[in-house]
C-alpha cells in the first residue's frame, strides 16, 4: 500500500543519506530515538509497504516506538542540518511525516486546536480581545474605523504572534521606531504559520503565508522589517515564491543599519546570548552585537532550540522541560539570558517562573528600548482565561 503523501521525499532523503550519526550525536530527539534521518525515512516506507489498510498502517507506525518518537518528539531546530556534510534538510522529512500523521489522526486534537492561526480564533487573537490588544491605528493597509486602506506604505513591520500578544506596548515602541528611522509603516499582526508546520497542516501554512503576502503587496511596502526569525524564514520563502520584489529583513539588523542606538548599556560579561535556532544565517546575532558594540568573543553564545520548537510540548511534555533546562543550564548565575525569538523568552519565563534560578531572562527588544514583557500579568491572565467569564467560551472554541 502506499498511502502515505510524503513517500517521495522520504526516498529522496534515504537515497541522501549517509548514515554517519553526525545528527544522531548532535540532536537529543533523534539520539533519544536511537534513529538517524535515513533510519526515520526507511522507518516510514517499511510501515507503508507492511500495511494494507489506513488502520493497520497507524498500527505499524505506533508499534515503532523510536520512529514515533523521533517524527513528534522533534524540534524542528535544524541543528542536525548544520553537521550534515550533505546538507540535508531534516526538516523536510519531518514535516512530510507530520502531515501524513495529521491524516493518519496520530496527531490528536487536543495538540494543536489552540494554534490554529489561520482561524479566526487561537489562543494569541482570543488573549488579544479578551484584554483589549489591538493595533487598528497601526494596521494602515487595512480598512477599519482610523483609516482607509493605505498602499504607500514605505515598510512593514511583523511583530509576530507573541510579541503582538504579549508585549502590546514594546510592540507598539517598535513600530514608532521604525517609522521614525524608515518611513511610513503599516504593522501585519499575523503569525507567520509554524504551529500548524508543527502539527502537520503544512497546506494551510503555506496558504496564510500567501494570504500575508497579499496584505504585504497591497501595503506598497518595498521592506518587511521581522522581530523573530522563525517568521523572517516563513514569510521570505513565500515572497520568493511569489516572486515580489520585497526584501525580508531581521529587525536587529534593520535597527543597526538605520543608526539606532540604545540608550541603555551591556556590559557584556553581564550576558549569555542565545542564539535563536530559526536563526540560520546568524544575521539577528550579528545585528544584536552590532547594535551593542559587541565583539564576536564578547559575550558567551549557545545554540539549539529552547524547548518550544515543533510543538513538542504537545507530545512530551517532559522532553520540552528537559530542553528548556539544558539552555538554562548554560546560563552563569547573576548573567542575563538575551533571545532573538520572542517566544523563545516566554518560553524561559515560563520555567523560570516554575523553578527560579539567579539569572535574568531577556528579550534582545527589551535591552534596546524602554518597555517591557510583563511575565508575571501575562502568565496570569492566561490562567484567568480560562477560570473566568470566558472560559466556556474558550473550552467551545478549542475543543
């Protein structure tokens, strides 16, 4: 039988590798699952080939443990890419195996109802209109009670989905920032689509980013400033794919490149500087130190996921825990952890919130401007969500 829609990249990708454990060594999901990527693409076809009905495929792909592991419990980090001597994309091959698990139901509901960000409701835009959170005055491209709909927009700013939720007011900072050092600017309050990469709903993802497309091309802006990597990477392949001439930029860089500079100070050997695993082409970490002054051997620098990538947390909720603590523990007591992804911060904050350590825990935005994510008030109105009036609502909407 060959039921599964991602057969072809899973040969292409068993034909690619070189099973030299250079990505098993590297990647604790994949070392956890004892599988390399052509173990994982070889794991799949076999269950396909043995099966001869949809029912009896799930059943064969579940009898894998370390292949089951390996599809959900992955990050989608790219770390195993960047010692792969051939360059393979692990990526591709996980998210083809995510959308045949979405089809096959072996990934359950309950993973992924909140995050579907192509709907009108999620958990960002239901936190948003329950605590009064939006950017009408800032959207200009679109027509609401402020404005008409304006296409002479110079630049776009994407805040992406935490930071437009979480940090209304930095948001809001930033954008005045950008239009101060580039012109006029419209704000596009999406998310750029990863949760549903995540749970498999790889179609729907590329079709939000279109639809971002066309409301970056109806703005007129030439340049789309982004304040996370994760949405830079998304939202640049769909401009490419489409062909506009729209240069996708990293907010840090952009920043930098204007002549921004901070008011405030780091010392250096105050800071742990994490780079962002959506970060591929190291440009937000070049633009954090260009910004500050910073030189290549100045502060101390690590690498790999935070523990919210591939909405793991949905799977194994302690191999995220166990994540988040390995980037912890590299941080020195008494330094600041500094983060390129917004979400990367939350996703601190959250453990640190659990289980305090004597560190700080940082935004790259917050060294550079005046407000602040408020941790504590966003971590408690999103248990007051659900415990208050709106919570009957919330449990319809996401069950």
């Amino acid at each position: 039988m060959e039921s599964l829609t991602g057969t072809d990249t899973y040969w292409k990708l068993l034909g690619q590798c070189a099973e030299c454990g250079k990505c098993t060594q590297t990647c604790p999901s994949l070392k956890n699952s004892g599988m390399s990527m052509g173990q994982i693409a070889e794991g799949l076809i076999a269950a396909d080939a043995a099966s001869s009905n949809p029912q009896e495929l799930v059943q064969n792909i579940i009898g894998n443990a370390p292949l089951y592991q390996a599809v959900r419990g992955c990050f989608l980090c790219t770390s195993c890419q960047a010692v792969c001597f051939a360059d393979n994309d692990i990526s591709e091959l996980i998210y083809a195996a995510r959308k045949d698990f979405q089809e096959l139901g072996l990934i359950p509901r309950d993973a992924w109802s909140s995050v579907q960000v192509d709907q009108e409701w999620d958990i960002f835009t239901a936190y948003r209109a329950i605590y009064g959170i939006g950017y009408p005055d800032l959207t200009r491209h679109i027509v609401n009670e402020y404005h008409e709909a304006e296409s002479d927009c110079e630049v776009a700013f994407f805040p992406g989905c935490s930071l437009a939720a979480y940090g209304p007011e930095l948001t809001r900072e930033v954008f005045a920032t950008i239009e101060q050092i580039g012109g006029k600017t419209t704000l596009i309050d999406e998310c750029c689509g990863s949760p549903l990469r995540s749970a498999g709903f790889f179609d729907r993802a590329i079709a939000l980013n279109d639809r971002i497309v066309d409301e970056i091309a109806a703005s007129g802006a030439k340049t789309v400033v982004f304040a996370c990597p994760g949405c830079r990477n998304s939202v640049k392949a769909a401009l490419a794919a489409r062909g506009l001439d729209v240069e996708a930029v990293n907010l840090a860089s952009y920043l930098a490149d204007h002549g921004f500079k901070p008011s405030k100070r780091v010392d250096p050997g105050s800071i742990s500087l994490a780079r962002s695993c959506q970060d591929h082409d190291g440009t937000y970490l070049d633009g954090i130190r260009k910004l500050f002054g910073l030189t290549g051997s100045d502060p101390t620098v690590f690498t790999g996921c935070c523990g919210a990538g591939g909405a793991v947390s949905a799977f194994d909720p302690n191999k995220q825990s166990s994540q988040v603590h390995r980037k912890l523990d590299q941080v020195a007591e008494g330094q600041t952890l500094v983060s390129a992804c917004p979400t990367c911060t939350y996703t601190y904050a959250f453990d640190l919130m659990s289980a305090p350590r004597p560190i700080e825990n940082k935004n790259y935005l917050e060294l550079l401007f005046e407000n602040q994510f408020d941790w504590n008030t966003v971590f408690y109105q999103l248990g007051a969500m659900w415990s208050g009036e709106y919570g009957p609502w919330l449990a319809q909407v996401f069950a």
